[in-house]
C-alpha cells in the first residue's frame, strides 16, 4: 500500500497539533491559581495577613458572590482562590483530600448539608467574638464548626383570584381539605423542603407533621415540581392557587433582571409570611485540615458581618443575619416571624423528615 | 474502480502470526489498569462494611427501574430509525442542501440534553403548559443522543459499502434493494454501537431527567447519596447499573458475532449518490432538518421571548471559558481515541480471552453517572496528590473510552483478516500491519470517534465541576451554574458557544469523511 501514508498523514498531523495547541491551552489557562490536588500552594505563614491565599469551596454558585471575595482581597489584601460545586461533591473532596486539602474554608447551602458535613468532620471549630455578636445562637453551630451567613425564608405563594390569602395563617393551613386540588409542592429532593419538614417536627412532634404531610398531598393537583420559580408561575398563572417558595426566587422575577412577564407574573403573587416562618441558611466554616485558620476564619467574619453580609444577601434577595436589610423588593412582602428553630437541630433530623415525606407520599 | 464487493462471511481464523507482542499487551494491559482502576476502587469503596440491604431497591427503587429501562428502549429504537435514516440519506442520496444539512447532524449531539430540558420548562411555566414527565424526556434524549447512530452509520454507509452499492446499481438494483440488502447489514455492527452509546448516556442522564421529573435509576442513585447519606449504597447500585448495562452490550456483540460481515473499502468510487426527487426529496429534507433545527430553535426561541432580559458574562469571562473547554476537549480527545485504538487493537491480535473481557469492560464507564465516577477519582487521586487537571483528563477517557472505542470496534470488524495474514506472511510485525493497513482503513471512525469526544467533553458537566481546579470554570460549568440557579438568561451565551464548538469540530472534520466517501 505505497499511498498508505498520504491519509496516514492527514489524520496524523492535525492530530499532533490539536494535541499541541490543547496542551498549550490549559497550560495558559490551567496553570497559576490552581495547586495540585492536595499540594500546599506556598509555605504560608501561620499568622493571617496580607498578601497570604485562602482556599474557598464554595456550594453557592451565584456570580455575583465572587463580588464580595474581591472586596474582601481589597480590605484585607487576603487573595480569596474560590472553586464552586455541588456541596455533597465539596464534602467528599475534602474528605478524600485530608490534611494535604487547599481549602481553608467550606461554604454551603441549607441545614442539612451543612449538618452532613459536621459529622463527616470536614470542619474544625473556631472561636471568634465577631462571629458571637453577628451570628444569632440559633443559626450557627453550638460548637463554632459552621455559622450562618445569609437567611432564606420558605414563604407561601397564593393567588388571591383562587385562594383567599386570609385564609393562610400557619404551613398546617396548607393541609386543609379547602384547598383540595389547589395546592403545588416542589418535590421531596429539594432540601428547602426537607428542612422544612424537619422544623415542623422539631415544633410540632412527629404524629402532627406526618397528618401535615398527608393532608397536602392529598391537596396537590399537579406533578411535583422540579424547581421554584415554574412554581411561582404556575400559582400565578392560576394553574394551582397556592404553593410553597423561596422567596428570593419571587423577589428575583420582580427584579430589572427578570422579564417583562416575569415582573407581570409576579405581581399576581401574594406572598405570605406564615407565623411563625421556617428560615433555612446558607453557611460557612473553617475546614479541618485549613492551612491559614486565621485567615479563613476573617473570611468568614466579614461575610457575616453586617457590611459584607448585607452584600452576600442582597446578591440573592436574601435576607441579613438580623433585621430584614434595605431591599426595597423584599420590603413589599413585609416582615415575617421566625420560628427561631436551631439550625443544628434541623439538620440533625432532616434525614427522618425525608423518610417521612417519602413513606406519606411526597415524591 | 468497480471491483466487486467481498462481503463475506467467515469463521473466526484469527491471523496467528508469531510476532513479539509483549509490548502491545503491556501498554494494553496499563491502559485497561488506568481505565478499570475507578471501578475497582468504588467496588471496595460499596463493599467495606456493607449489607445486602443496601442493595434493596424497594418500591421507588423498581419505579426507577422500569422508567430507566423504557428511556433505554423507547430512546434507543427512535435514535437506531432516525440516526441510520438521516445517515442513509445524507451519504448515499443526493438532495439541495445535503452537504450542510450532514454538517448540522452534529448540533443535537452538542446540545447539553439538560439546557434543552431548563428552556422549555421555563418557556412551558411561562405559557402555560407542563413541560414535564417521561413524554417529554422520550423525545428529548433521543434528539441528543441519535447523532452517535447517525455518526456511527454515516462513516460506515460513505466509506465501507460504496463498491457493494456499485455492485448491486450494476446489477439493476433501486436504492430501496441496496439500502436493504447490502448497506444496512454492513452497517448493523456500527448502528448497534451506537445504540448501545445512546443506552449508556440514557443510563447515566441526570440533569434532564431532573428538571424533567422522571424518576430513574441514576436520580435513585443521587438520592441515596444526597438524600439518604448512604454513599456506600449509592455505588452499589451505580455499579450494578453498570453490569446491567453491560450484560445488555455483550448481548447485542454477541447476536452480531454470528453474522459478521467484512469487506474491503476504502476505495469506493465517487458521485455513488442517488438523486432523490418530489417527496422523496422533502422528506429527506424534513428529516435532517428538523433534528438540528430543533436543538437550534430552542435555546433560540428562548433568545427571541427573552431579549429584554439577556444577561451575559462580559467577553473576556467568555473567551476564557471557551478556551478553557476547548483544551480540554482538544487534549482529551487525542487521549482517549489513541486508548481506544490500542485496545480495539488487541482485540485483534492478542486473542487472550481474559484480555478481550478486559478491553470490553474498559469502555463501559460510560454508563456510570458521573458523579459516581468522579467520586472514584477522588479517592484516587486525594491520597496521590495528583493534579487536578490530570485526574480530570482521565476522568474524560475512562467516561468517553466507550464513545470512540465502540465505533472503532465496529469498523475492525469490517476489515477481513486475511488482509493481515496477507500482510503478516508477506513480513510484517503488528505494528506496521497497524501503520499501514489498518490506521489507513480506519481513517473515518478514528475522525469519527475524535470527534464525538471532543463534542462530549465540550459539554460534560459532573466530572467537570466536581473534580476541577480553583478558578477554572468551563462553559458548560458556567451553563450549569446559572441553569441550576434558575437563571435561564444568564446560562443562555454560554450554552450557544457550546454548540458553536460543537458544530466547529463537525465543520472541521466531516470534509475530511466526505473524502473518503469519494475515495480520497
């Protein structure tokens, strides 16, 4: 086969220089920020200050959190590498990296995730007269492996054409026969859910809470669905009459980023504040294994601070630590009533909430 | 030209040449070692302290079963008709706007199946009705996985069976009688291989059955991690998944082995196309238009509902992503299709058959979910220390092995051995049998099988984001993130450069098929 090697050449070469040109590209953009997988990145000093790096895992992925990583290197000069994920996959790579970890600080979303990771022990505790003032006791951990850092709160959505809103006092409301076919639910794997299942144990004993649970499916006409904001529009579209949300979610389609009919839609929502409300969190904690604690702990002390805080909630529609902020969309809905439920302790029994959402039928 | 078609049947007389092959089946055996090494890790990692209990799927767990199975079939039978219909027609028929229309058959490949599903939940939650269930996910999945068929088919249809063709025109038989008679049985072991790529994508799917609200196995799995904290029993049954799926793909070799079919291709003569006129001409349009025209459209109709509130990542953020993924892409794909050429190899020459089950279960990680997979690599590679990017790269080949190895797979079984006995008894070791008969022969799935990793490195995600760097975001990262967030908008830039790769790869490459095709 003399010809053999023309179209031997013709794969061959392209072959050698997109390998070449791939190579170069991750070399360029690959290389500077990112150590290797467990490799330390410098010998850092003990003592934070400036000019020193921490590593942030990060389960939150809204950009504009990467705002707030700047102008902490700014205050402080403390160069902030981020890595966002997927919490659990964050927990496991810790874990599966130990003491050789980059990360000196783990930031995750909901009680739950954060309670998994305590046990799994990828965090270490700290101490910090900052974060004892910032941090309200119910909303960081009793031991200091974790605080809280923005509140979230699961609000009731109505459409006042279907359901009337004064009928909606409390989340048992939302089991009462009256609104057969009216009621939506997003499903059991959403952890706002799971959390808020597990606040209605702790307040409310195990037998109430599984009679809740029954009582709504029961009142669900649709398919569970898969995400927030298809609900809020499906309440407002008056396919259901009421349903259970983030509020950041109906603070966001009232908000210049969403549509025109997004906006439309929102205004035909009636957002209620049960009393009391369940309020989930987003958190962070010093890892077990961090080479610069001190460092990281700062991190963490400027994001619960009331000047940075302010910032990592209003990015989201979230609300503050303490108070309801200045967010003049969140003001429309009013204040809202926390049941003041410990955090820890919701984590700690979210895994028995899910087992009873799933053997009552939630989906 | 018109030499006559050889498509024979024979035993399998393997060529036994008495060669050195010691340093083949050391490199074959190291990259089975890199390839299967993630599975023996999770299986020790399932096994410590576990009961069988774990293993018990419960009355969800069958629900998840039954749909999983469903989407395989329902999915694999309409990728197998349209992949092989719009293959047919785009190499062997000749209508206006073939040539781009065989181009665009990439562009549903490209298109993550979890962007699609997150634009029309949101355009159906914003006009009313429920984009939601296993009806929507039938026809979704399929739209992104029938291109492996059409792909597999195509390189097989162009290049392989031109002289058969040539043969059975000569003879007075129409196009119907070709298709039927010559060119698809030649083409079965490639469209089988693509199937079974489809099945595995099916089996691992997540994003899209998520938002779609199918419950399935692999969602069962996440659920048992996340939901449950039983991550011991989460790898259980992503490995017993595994073996399911790979019970289902020796079936399917084995019924083929029967009835193998090989010819000698490669120089089949130009212009073997039919001319395709009235209907027959629309519908072939229609057929290999509405596929990329769809996961085109979606994400485009969104941009069109949507233009008042479009965000996006200013240029150089984008540039960067771009990049980022292009090399990545560009580096994996060179990898893992010259594994998959060593181990489609050495089903040849070594014919050890603990080495053939070796090499058949090194390009099965594709139908693991790849969270469990990257899960492996963690363990891996925390306690090695090794680099991110590096555990990433292999991450890609162990996933995608099976994407370029089963069409090369499919392609050897073409080539008669007695080429290489010819070529063996006329003096020549494996590896110039391999320079100079077989890479020329396998120009096509080799191109083929770069290309479809390259598309699906572009837009995987689980590996991606789990075991990635600091500061070291891709598009399909970026895509995820806002997507995830539900914010359509933002997600929407990033996830059309993902196709605009997609389709750059297949402009790049498919010139090069549709040389062969002419006998280039």
């Amino acid at each position: 086969m003399p010809s053999s090697s023309l179209p031997l050449r013709r794969v061959w070469l392209p072959a050698a220089g997109s390998a070449a040109l791939g190579a170069a590209l991750l070399a360029f953009f690959g290389s500077g920020t990112q150590p290797a997988i467990g490799q330390s990145q410098d010998s850092r000093p003990a003592i934070a200050e400036a000019g020193t790096t921490i590593g942030v895992y990060s389960g939150r992925h809204y950009n504009t959190d990467k705002e707030l990583y700047r102008q902490f290197t700014a205050k402080t000069g403390i160069k902030v590498n981020l890595l966002e994920a997927k919490d659990d996959a964050l927990i496991e790579r810790l874990k599966s990296e130990g003491k050789n970890s980059p990360a000196d600080v783990l930031v995750l979303v909901d009680a739950a995730r954060l309670d998994a990771a305590t046990d799994q022990g990828v965090f270490q505790p700290s101490r910090s007269a900052a974060l004892q003032r910032d941090v309200p006791a119910n909303l960081r951990d009793s031991q200091g492996r974790w605080y809280g850092l923005t509140r979230r709160v699961r609000a009731v959505v109505v459409n006042p054409k279907l359901v009337n809103p004064t009928t909606i006092g409390t989340y048992a409301d939302l089991a009462k026969p009256a609104l057969k076919g009216k009621l939506c639910l997003r499903e059991r794997k959403s952890p706002y859910n799971q959390s808020l299942v597990a606040s209605q144990m702790i307040l409310h004993g195990e037998a109430t809470t599984r009679t809740w649970i029954r009582g709504m499916v029961a009142n669900v006409s649709q398919p569970f669905f898969t995400s927030d904001t298809p609900l809020a529009r499906a309440v407002a579209r008056g396919e259901c009459g009421v349903g259970v949300v983030n509020t950041y979610y109906v603070a966001r389609m009232l908000s210049a980023e969403a549509s025109a009919q997004d906006r439309q839609l929102a205004e035909q929502l009636k957002v209620i504040y049960v009393n009391p409300s369940h309020v989930n969190i987003s958190g962070a904690g010093v890892t077990r294994h961090a080479r610069n604690p001190q460092a990281a702990i700062k991190l963490i002390e400027f994001l619960a601070s009331p000047t940075g805080g302010r910032g990592y909630a209003a990015a989201n529609n979230e609300y503050p630590l303490k108070g309801f902020g200045d967010n003049p969309i969140l003001k429309r809905f009013g204040t809202f009533k926390a049941d003041g439920v410990s955090v820890e302790q919701i984590g700690s029994r979210s895994k028995a909430a899910t087992l009873m959402m799933e053997s009552n039928g939630w989906k | 030209m018109g030499v006559l078609a050889t498509a024979e049947r024979a035993s399998a007389a393997r060529p036994v040449p008495p060669l050195r092959r010691g340093p083949l089946a050391a490199a074959v055996l190291l990259v089975c070692g890199l390839a299967l090494l993630p599975f023996l890790v999770l299986t020790g990692f399932a096994v410590r302290d576990a009961g069988a209990s774990r293993l018990w799927l419960g009355a969800e767990g069958l629900e998840q079963l039954a749909n999983t199975l469903a989407l395989v079939l329902a999915v694999g039978l309409i990728g197998a008709l349209l992949g092989t219909a719009n293959g047919w027609l785009t190499a062997c028929c000749q209508f206006p706007g073939r040539r781009w229309l065989r181009l665009a058959q990439v562009l549903p490949l490209a298109a993550p199946a979890f962007v699609l599903a997150a634009v029309l939940v949101d355009l159906g939650s914003r006009w009313g009705f429920r984009v939601h269930g296993i009806g929507w996910a039938v026809p979704l999945l399929s739209l992104t996985t029938y291109s492996y068929v059409f792909l597999l088919s195509t390189e097989s249809f162009s290049g392989s069976g031109q002289r058969q063709l040539e043969a059975c025109r000569s003879l007075g038989v129409g196009p119907w009688g070709s298709f039927r008679r010559v060119a698809l049985p030649l083409a079965l072991p490639s469209i089988g291989a693509g199937v079974a790529l489809s099945g595995m994508e099916v089996v691992n799917e997540l994003g899209a059955v998520e938002l779609l609200g199918v419950p399935t196995l692999s969602r069962g799995i996440l659920q048992r991690w996340q939901g449950e904290g039983d991550l011991r029993g989460a790898v259980g049954l992503a490995l017993i998944a595994l073996v399911l799926v790979s019970l289902l793909v020796g079936a399917e070799r084995w019924m083929r082995h029967r009835s193998r079919r090989w010819t000698l291709g490669q120089e089949g003569a130009g212009a073997q196309q039919w001319e395709l006129g009235g209907w027959r001409r629309l519908l072939a349009q229609l057929l290999t238009l509405l596929p990329p025209l769809a996961s085109l459209g979606i994400p485009l109709s969104w941009l069109v509902v949507s233009r008042d509130h479009l965000q996006s990542d200013p240029p150089e953020d984008l540039l960067a992503l771009t990049l980022r993924s292009l090399g990545l892409a560009l580096a994996a794909a060179l990898l893992t299709v010259a594994a998959a050429l060593l181990l489609a190899i050495s089903r040849r020459w070594l014919s050890h058959p603990l080495l053939g089950r070796l090499t058949f279960f090194a390009g099965m990680g594709y139908a693991v979910p790849g969270t469990v997979l990257a899960l492996a690599l963690m363990l891996i590679g925390g306690p090695l220390q090794l680099s991110p990017l590096l555990l990433l790269v292999w991450g890609y080949g162990d996933r995608f092995m099976a994407v370029s190895k089963q069409g090369l797979d499919a392609a050897f079984e073409h080539i008669p051995p007695s080429l290489d006995e010819c070529a063996t008894s006329l003096g020549c070791g494996w590896l110039a049998v391999l320079r100079r008969i077989h890479l020329p022969l396998l120009r096509g799935p080799v191109l083929v099988g770069g290309l479809l990793v390259f598309v699906d490195v572009v837009k995987e995600l689980p590996l991606t984001f789990s075991l990635r760097p600091f500061d070291f975001d891709t598009l399909s990262v970026r895509v995820f993130q806002y997507a995830s967030d539900e914010r359509v908008g933002a997600a929407l830039v990033p996830a059309l450069l993902i196709l605009a790769l997609g389709l750059a790869a297949s402009v790049a490459l498919m010139p090069s098929l549709e040389r062969q095709g002419k006998g280039g």
